[in-house]
C-alpha cells in the first residue's frame, strides 16, 4: 500500500494522507483500493480499503465524510462523536464537499477520482479542512470557501494555512467542451487563463492553477501551497481515474485525501 504525504503540512503538526489504488481488496480490476462509491462495489470490500488505509495513520481517529455533491456546501465537525457515520460505518447522509474542523481524533476527508482534493491546516489555532473540488467545485470556488468558513469557525488567518493539492485530472489531458469553458470565462474575468485550446469548443482545463489562483486571491501564500503534479489520467497504475476507466469497465473506484490534527 502507498499513499501521499505533504511533508509540510505534516510538519505544521497535521496528520494527512492522499491513497492511491495500491493495496487494497477490491476487484477494480484487482487488489484495488477503493474506498468509496457503495453502489459499484461491496461495502465489505470498502469498509476492509477504509480500514487498511486509516491504519497508516497511528492512533484512534474518527473519520467524518459527506456525500459530494459538486458544488460547496460545508460540513463543521465539532468533535469526535459528531464525526461518526449515521449508519453502518457508511456516513455518506450529509452532503457537501468541504468539511472543517478543529476537533482532536477527527480526521476530515474527501473522495475523487479525478477531482482535485484540497487539504488545509492552521498551525496557530489547529483547525483543518478537506475540500473536493470539480470543475463545478472549482467554479462553485470551494477552496475559497473552505478558507473563508476556517476564518469564520476558528479565526484561522489564510496567510498562516498550509495547503496541499493532490493528484487529480491535468491539463495535459483533461479535455472539456463549452459548457466548461463559457461557465468560467463567464464568471471569472480571467477564466480562460485556466484553459488550453484543443480544437473548436473544447480546451484542456488546468483546475490544479484555477484552485491555486482561487487560494491565493484570499490571501494564501504561494510559498505554503502545496501541489502534487501527477495527472491521475496519466497514472491509472497508481490512481483511479474516472475519465480514463468509467467507460472502460462500467464502474470505476475513488481515492480519498484525509487530513486531521496530531
């Protein structure tokens, strides 16, 4: 099993993780860690990745997720107990996709397969947060949302966040049409910075820029933004991909980015 690790984020005193496909018992095709999507594989195989992934991370966590829903909505978790699932170790009954905390033994996490997981940590006040963030996410500015709900919930100051960007879709192939294109160029005034033209209506879009732009125009420094430039279409040996397997084999699995305070 191999799983990613911002170095600086660990050393501002959070625990994190990005997983890979590696290790797992899932047949996806085979020995995959999948550790979300309950509709396309056997809970007992997803509860088994869960477990053996969470392992990596010494001590006793309570891992509190949602149910993303492309868009930001925000999950706060109080405390441990709060994290736990409504039901059978499953918990995907909240919906959002970015959830803060500053709660010892929680661990915050958020699932993709090609979307970019975003983790932040505090080191003044020890609140953190796990941000997915699509093209909608990106469009809908989650990452600023996490940022600015930190500042609200724990009066975490975005010049003192760390920030970690995992593996997801790159521009070098992550191709879209101009339903994308018109939505950001539409919203944002520099919104076709984030696009590569390919051929007429469609671009490559880089969402690991817009994000890390996004952070940075609320005042994140550059220096503390942290980004893993591997491209999960690129990399399906290590990484699921949506893009690059759905179509291929009908279902596909997710990966999960995970972050909580030592």
């Amino acid at each position: 099993m191999r799983a990613l690790i911002c170095a600086p984020l660990e050393q501002d005193g959070f625990v994190n993780g990005f997983s890979t496909r590696l290790g797992g018992v899932s047949e996806m095709p085979s020995n995959s860690l999948n550790l979300a999507g309950f509709n396309e594989d056997a809970a007992k195989n997803i509860l088994e990745n869960r477990r053996r992934f969470l392992k990596l991370f010494p001590g006793n966590w309570a891992f509190a997720g949602c149910w993303q829903v492309h868009g930001a909505g925000v999950r706060v978790v109080q405390s441990a107990a709060d994290a736990k699932p409504a039901e059978n170790q499953r918990g995907e009954t909240i919906f959002c996709d970015v959830i803060v905390s500053n709660a010892e033994g929680v661990l915050a996490g958020v699932k993709t397969a090609d979307c970019v997981p975003i983790l932040m940590g505090d080191v003044r006040t020890g609140a953190f947060a796990a941000v997915h963030a699509g093209w909608r996410g990106t469009l809908a500015t989650a990452a600023v949302v996490g940022v600015e709900r930190l500042a609200k919930e724990y009066d975490a100051k975005p010049e003192n966040l760390r920030v970690a960007i995992g593996a997801s879709a790159g521009p070098c192939c992550y191709e879209v049409g101009s339903e994308v294109i018109d939505a950001f160029t539409n919203k944002f005034v520099d919104g076709d910075k984030s696009f590569i033209a390919t051929r007429p209506g469609h671009a490559r879009v880089d969402l690991l820029k817009a994000n890390r732009d996004q952070l940075i125009s609320v005042g994140v420094k550059p220096e503390r933004i942290h980004t893993a430039p591997i491209c999960t279409m690129c990399r399906t040996d290590l990484f699921f991909s949506y893009r690059k397997e759905k179509s291929l084999h009908g279902k596909v699995g997710r990966l999960m980015a995970i972050v909580g305070r030592k």
